[in-house]
C-alpha cells in the first residue's frame, strides 16, 4: 500500500521570510546539517516504508532538478579519470546504498500558488500512476510524527482527507474539530486570538477525489478554498495523537534551531532506522 502512495512535496515557492539564502537556492534546498531540508523530510518518509517522491517545484526548480539528476554522486565520493585520453566517471565509497526511491520533479510554475502545484503535479503523473490515496506535505517543515499510525488513521476513517493537528503558535492555519474528531472548519492563519489550540501541521493524506477540490486556477491556494470546502462536506479529519516534535522553517532563525538541533545530536526528525 505505501509503495503506491506518492508523496506530493510542495516545493515551488519563493521563501521571501528566509532571503538570506533564498536569494541563491530555493528554500527546500536550505541545508540543515550538509543536506537539503527537502532530503530530511524525504528520508524521514521513507523511513516509514514510502518511496515515490513527487516534488512540485517553480522557483529556481532547476536546483532541485540537478541536486536529485547527481544524488549518488552528491552523496559519495566521486573519481574523474582522463588516464586513457578520454573522461570516465563513477561514484563510490558510500557507506550505505543509495536509497530505493523514485524522485519526480515536476516544475509547476513560478507563480502558481499550492492548491493548483498538487493539481498540476498530480495531471502529470496519473499518465504513468494509478494511486488510490497521496500524501502532501510542505518543503520546509520538519517533525517526529509516527506515519504509519496517521497514514493507518486515514486509512480506517475514510475521509477523503486526513491533516496532522498539531500545537506550536498560531501563525498557521487554526482546525475547529468536532467530538468525532472531524474537522469543522478550516481558518488559514487567523488574526484573533481565540484559535491557539491545533493548527495545520502539514502532514496531509489524502483520497484520490481529493483532486476533484483542486483547480487549473493558478491561485488556487491548497489552504483556501480546496481544504475549506473539505472541512465544510465533513470530509476532512484532523490525527491529532502527535505531542511531539514539529518545526516549520520560515525565518533563519527557525533555520538556525533545526541547526542547532542537528549539531547537538539532538534532531527528532532523525530516526534510527534512517
């Protein structure tokens, strides 16, 4: 079942809060520790048993396009030989196999916002994949959330859609939940201070219908109108057993955390099965 469950990253934006480095790399190509923010967040999937990447690139995706085009060579050492008057290359010295995974980067746009990024990233792949359910998850935001137990919620209460609750500040979309735990309505960083309870922690599953609350519209905004509707046909269920880690990086000084976290040895999004 996971090995048919792509992951939709979104990964196209322009991360004008964190400048500093987005002015050469887009955001999820950030480095925590050596790597791209975007391969954390793809290890720790994988990790889980998933393994077909979908990554909804716009901004600068060319970068994103040759990191994965040279992962084995980006990871291991690399040995250019010109001995025989011609070059030969070849990769080696790694201590571990390079991951069995499929990378797709599908650039979908400068300007597109998020909702129509998974509409168009979805049209490209169901040419060549059938999937009953997807994943969608955003390029900058890290946690220790256990996947199989959200990706298995999902599975038994059949909404079309299942979001990660979780409790940091409430600069992030706010979830009113009901008794049964279903998703009343949906409020994309509310300005009041009544919602602080559970927000929008990212980490979405999704029925193939979903797509159906998708639009061609370049400014269809996955946070709007596509997640809104979901909650107002009681279609959309909140997991809300995660009290653990989770941290997005907007800023260099959410960078400069997970940094530090990384330094310390003491990153929670690194599982040992890694």
């Amino acid at each position: 079942m996971k090995k048919d469950t792509p992951i939709f990253i979104l990964a196209g934006g322009f991360g004008t809060r964190i400048s500093e480095e987005t002015h050469l790399k887009p955001k999820p190509m950030i480095e925590i520790g050596g790597n791209p923010i975007l391969l954390h967040i793809m290890k720790y999937y994988y990790s889980f048993g998933f393994n077909d990447f979908v990554i909804c690139a716009g901004y600068k995706a060319w970068e994103i396009k040759d990191y994965f085009l040279n992962y084995p060579r980006k990871t291991r050492h690399v040995e250019i030989d010109y001995r025989e008057g011609q070059k030969v290359t070849r990769s080696f010295g790694c201590e571990k196999e390079v991951e069995k995974w499929r990378v797709r980067v599908v650039d979908t746009g400068l300007e597109t916002m998020t909702g129509a990024r998974i509409k168009k990233a979805i049209d490209v792949i169901s040419e060549d994949t059938e999937f009953e359910n997807f994943a969608v998850t955003y390029g900058d935001g890290l946690c220790d959330v256990n996947l199989d137990d959200e990706f298995q919620f999902h599975l038994e209460h059949q909404k079309v859609g299942t979001v990660l609750g979780t409790s940091p500040a409430n600069r992030f979309g706010v979830l009113d939940i009901n008794d049964i735990g279903s998703v009343s309505s949906f409020m994309e960083k509310p300005k009041s201070e009544e919602h602080t309870d559970l927000i929008n922690g990212g980490f979405f599953f999704f029925k193939r219908k979903f797509h159906e609350y998708l639009s061609d519209d370049l400014n269809c905004v996955l946070e709007r109108k596509p997640l809104e509707s979901l909650a107002r046909d009681g279609q959309l269920i909140a997991y809300t057993k995660h009290k653990g880690f989770w941290q997005c990086m907007d800023t260099l000084r959410d960078k400069n955390h997970l940094q530090k976290l990384w330094d310390e040895g003491n990153a929670p999004w690194v599982q040992k099965r890694f």
